[in-house]
C-alpha cells in the first residue's frame, strides 16, 4: 500500500470519527476528502499514472458503481418511486433523454473535431445528478418536502438509467466506423442487457423473497441478513459479467428488485442495508479522495481549453434547467417547484466513476484525457455551484414562508381557521 494510500485511510478514519464535528461546521464529508486529496498529492509529489491505469483501480471502481447503483435504486422510500409516480416518470423518461441529447449537441458544437460517441460518454458524464455533495440538501426542511422527494428518487435513478448508454457508447468508439459494425455493436449491447434485466431481476426480487422468508420464520440473524445484502449485489454482478452482460444494469435492476420483493405487503426494513450503504460510503469516500488526487494529477498538465469550461457551465444550468423545465409543463407541480428542482442537481460519485471508467477505455490519449477535463471540472465545478443554488433557494423558500406567516389577511385566516370547531 502506497503512502497515498495510507494516508488516505487516515483522512477517513479521521472524517467518521468527526462526522458531527463536520456536520456543525456545516461541511460535507465528500468536500473534506477532495481537499484532502488535493493536498496529499500536492506534498507528496507522487505520480497517479500508474494508480489510474493499474487493472486493481479500474475493477475497484467497476464494483464501487454497482455497489452504488444498487444502493441508489433501494434508497426511495415510499414504494419504487417515491409516490411520485408522474412526476418521476416525467424527469427520467423525458427530461433525462434531452438533457443527453442536448449535451452531446452541445458537444458537437464546442467540440467539433470529437467522435460522436466520446460525446456521448461525456453526456453520460455531465448529466447524472447525486445528493452526496449537497447532502443537507435532503435534510433541509426549508425546502419543501416533495421537492426534496422527487430529487431523491430523481437521483436515485439517472445513473442507472444512464450506464447502458455509457457502455455502448465506450463499446463504440472500439468500432471500424462501418454501418454493419456499429448495428452489430448496439445488438449486442441490447442483448446484454436484456440478459442483465432478468439476471438483476431474478437476483434481487428472489434475493428479496428468500430474506423476507427466512426472517420472517426466524432462521437467520440480523447481521446475516446485512451481509446477505452485500453478497447480492455482488452475485448479480458477477453472474451477470459471467454470462457477458452489463454487470451494472445487473446490480441497478437488483436493487429494484429487492426494493419490489421487500416493500410488497410491508416496508423496508432499513437496517437490513446497514452493511451495503457503510460499504457504499466508505466507497464513496475513496472514489472523492481520489477525484481530489486527480485535480491535482491534471492541474500538472495545464488548464485545457476554454470551450470545456463553457461547456461544463452550461452542462451545470441550461442542459439540466431547460429540459426539466419543458418535462414538468402541465404537471401538479407549482412552477417555483418545478425550477427548484431544474436548479437543485449536484454532479458527484457516480460522474467520477463513469469519468475514470472511460479514462480507462478510450485508447485515445486526447479523447480520454478530454472525458477526465470535463468530469473533474463538472463536479468540482458542481460542488461550488450548487452548494451557493441550494443555500439561496433555501433562503428565498424561508424568506416566501415569513412574509406569509407576516401577512394580515394570511393571519387572519390561520386564526379564522383554528377557531372553528371540528366536526
């Protein structure tokens, strides 16, 4: 273990041990991590080439997404959407494919001279969202409670949603460029993950069952039921590379699964996913720690050009805002909602490790060192932007709430209100 490493654990061990100290001083422990991998490997001097492109980090970071695909997808509560049905299936059947179909334009505008399919992988980089950087954001009762619902299971759902296109994009740039080829690649890529759907499914919704069955007859323990959870989002991993399919659609559709199995008839008991989300943090925690490094790995390289930054701006608002805004038309969602929730939509884990996967693939040393610009320029520039979004829409939700309770027809009522008898 390398002394990048080792200090690394002790930055983590340091941040668990003060995770309230960190929570007063109204710091996010995925902030802690990036500044202190950016220190580290400023004092240390070490080189992170052989780190990134060693095989270890490239499955560890494979295991790490569909540890926290599975997480995101059994972290809804209140059935599989939240009891937001409509409005979830408007932002992830219409407002997620336009954000990626907008971002790859996007592409094809600022940069010109970049395949269409490494423009996907970048759209696939920028557009999911993730809670973890604006943590506070859920908890922040400020915030009206459907919104805060529906960005949690908008979350919990994108980057599922997104890595089979992110696979076949990366299995395309593999590609000769011929019409045959690529029809052949997305067939095939199709056909993976109609096998990882029914082995995720079969996974998890079984997996599910047979813990809901063995509970219920009291023939395990409460840490073996954490640990079963574990296992499962490994075995539809695993079985689902074994049979050459998407171990990440796999692991995402587990944990729908699971979520299906154990919410029928009853809800879920959370502490069943003790284990799998300290696993899923602790993972969380190194995948930051190492975004951190990787600032510093690139700062040594120069600044890249400045249509990336325009890009990532506009990645950061209008690609998210205008396609959100244009789903929600005609839903029961009040207008200042629906702009709360265009704005509120931190980038975070699941935008490093599709950035550092496709670092990995493409045998293009422009084309992957671009992916690598752009997803660590998007979350850091996400955790300064949204971090400034969420306090001031906060705010102006405060600020909304006073001046109604200060207002003498609205006191009026309120009192009219609680005078009147029940019947």
């Amino acid at each position: 273990m390398t002394i990048f490493a080792v200090v690394g654990v002790c930055v983590g061990l340091a941040c668990c041990l003060f995770a309230r100290v960190i929570t007063r001083l109204r710091l996010a422990g995925p902030l802690v991590m990036v500044v202190a991998g950016i220190v580290v490997t400023s004092f240390l001097h070490e080189d992170l080439t052989e780190l990134l492109y060693a095989s270890t980090t490239e499955h560890t970071v494979e295991l790490i997404l569909a540890l926290l695909l599975f997480i995101d997808a059994t972290e809804v509560r209140g059935g599989l959407f939240g009891g937001e049905t409509p409005i979830a299936a408007r932002l992830l059947c219409i407002a997620l494919p336009l954000s990626l179909i907008a971002a790859t334009g996007l592409g094809v505008f600022l940069l010109p001279h970049t395949t269409t399919a490494v423009l996907v992988v970048v759209a696939c980089v920028v557009v999911p969202t993730d809670l973890a950087p604006a943590a506070s954001l859920v908890h922040d009762r400020r915030l009206p409670a459907r919104v805060r619902r529906i960005l949690n299971v908008e979350s919990g759902y994108n980057d599922g949603i997104v890595a089979p296109v992110f696979v076949v994009a990366l299995a395309l740039l593999g590609d000769d460029g011929e019409h045959d080829s690529v029809m052949a690649t997305i067939l095939h890529a199709t056909q993976s993950s109609i096998v990882a759907i029914v082995v995720g499914g079969i996974v998890g919704y079984g997996g599910g069952r047979v813990i809901r069955a063995v509970t219920a007859r009291a023939l395990t323990t409460a840490p073996g039921v954490r640990v079963s959870v574990v296992l499962l989002v490994f075995l539809a991993y695993g079985g689902a590379v074994t049979l050459s399919a998407n171990g990440f659609i796999a692991a995402f559709v587990c944990g729908m699964g699971f979520h299906a199995a154990r919410t029928a008839n009853s809800t879920l008991d959370r502490s069943e996913l003790t284990s799998t989300e300290d696993l899923g943090a602790l993972s969380s925690m190194a995948m930051w720690y190492l975004f951190g490094a990787t600032l510093t790995y690139l700062a040594g390289f120069g600044l890249p050009d400045w249509e990336v930054f325009v890009y990532v701006a506009a990645a950061l608002t209008v690609v998210r805002m205008l396609p959100i805004g244009a789903a929600l038309i005609g839903s029961n969602l009040p207008s200042r909602d629906r702009w709360a929730v265009a704005l509120l939509g931190p980038r975070g884990t699941a935008s490093i490790v599709f950035g550092l996967l496709a670092w990995r693939a493409i045998t293009d040393i422009d084309d992957a060192s671009l992916v690598l610009y752009v997803m660590t320029a998007t979350v850091a520039g996400s955790i300064a932007f949204h971090g400034f979004v969420t306090e001031s829409t906060s705010r102006r939700y405060n600020r909304d709430t006073d001046r109604s309770t200060d207002d003498p027809t609205a006191r009026r009522t309120s009192t009219l209100r609680s005078r009147t008898p029940r019947r």
